[in-house]
C-alpha cells in the first residue's frame, strides 16, 4: 500500500453549489457562526481575501478533539467555482507530509478532494476528516435554505 492517497466525496446541494461555492469564496468569515461547534474560528492572515496567495488558518472541532489548519490559497477557479487549499502547518501535518483540499461546486454538488501523503503506512486514510466535510457542507445547505 502506498503513502500518497486520493480520497473524493460529493454530496448533493438542493440550495446550488453555486452558493456553498460564494460562501467559502467571499464570505468564509460566516462559516464558524453557520457551523458553530465545527468550527470555532476562521482568519485570514495574508492576503485579504480568499485569493490565490492568501494564507488562512482554522480552528476546527473534529472527531471531539480541538484542531487547527493553517493554509495557503494555491487556486481560485470561478469557471469550475472551485478553490485549493494547501495545508502548511497545524494538526494534519502531524501525519502527513502533505495535504491538499479541493472544494469545487456545481449545479448540485459539492465535492471535497483530500491529495495527500502519509507520513507512514500506518497513518490512516483521512475518513474522519471527509465525512467533518461533508457535514460541514450539509449545515451550510441547511444555513442557506433557510435564507
């Protein structure tokens, strides 16, 4: 078994991926007030906005335990309404030599991709972290239906 992985998962969207796309986009500064106890802080600390270059960081609740992310924005597709974050410190780093997140959107879906290096064989695939995602993206649906 190797030590790079792929690991993909869509979910479906009634409310428009296009909208779980302009959240994380332009307003990602809502994300801890839509997903309270997920996650419990989001900053930006270079760049302004969610731009490629911009350098970001987490505070997120996973699995019941306290983490933190910390990312660079790598690409901003509008056409595909996707966006890569590339980790470069905090917990996942622990693990992996490496960890990128795609979120790209579209009429209906949303969809999370984890690229990603083992730091060994015996570090687990990321499933946790996928299904915190994808229950990520069902309370900003639930958040944007309400609208």
């Amino acid at each position: 078994m190797g030590l790079k992985g792929k690991l993909i998962g869509s979910i479906e969207v009634k409310c428009g991926g296009h909208l779980i796309h302009d959240l994380f986009h332009t307003n990602t500064h809502h994300i801890p007030n839509i997903c309270h106890g997920k996650v419990n802080h989001f900053e930006i600390h270079e760049g302004g906005s969610i731009k490629v270059g911009s350098v970001v960081s987490w505070k997120y609740n996973d699995d019941g335990k306290d983490k933190i992310a910390k990312q660079v924005i790598d690409a901003v597709d509008p056409q595909k309404k996707s966006i890569t974050w590339k980790v470069i410190g905090g917990d996942l780093l622990e693990l992996y030599n490496s960890f990128t997140i795609i979120t790209s959107c579209d009429k209906e879906w949303t969809t999370w991709t984890f690229v990603y290096e083992k730091k060994t064989e015996e570090t687990p695939e990321p499933l946790v972290l996928l299904g915190f995602a994808l229950d990520l993206t069902k309370d900003i649906e639930g958040h944007l239906l309400k609208k």
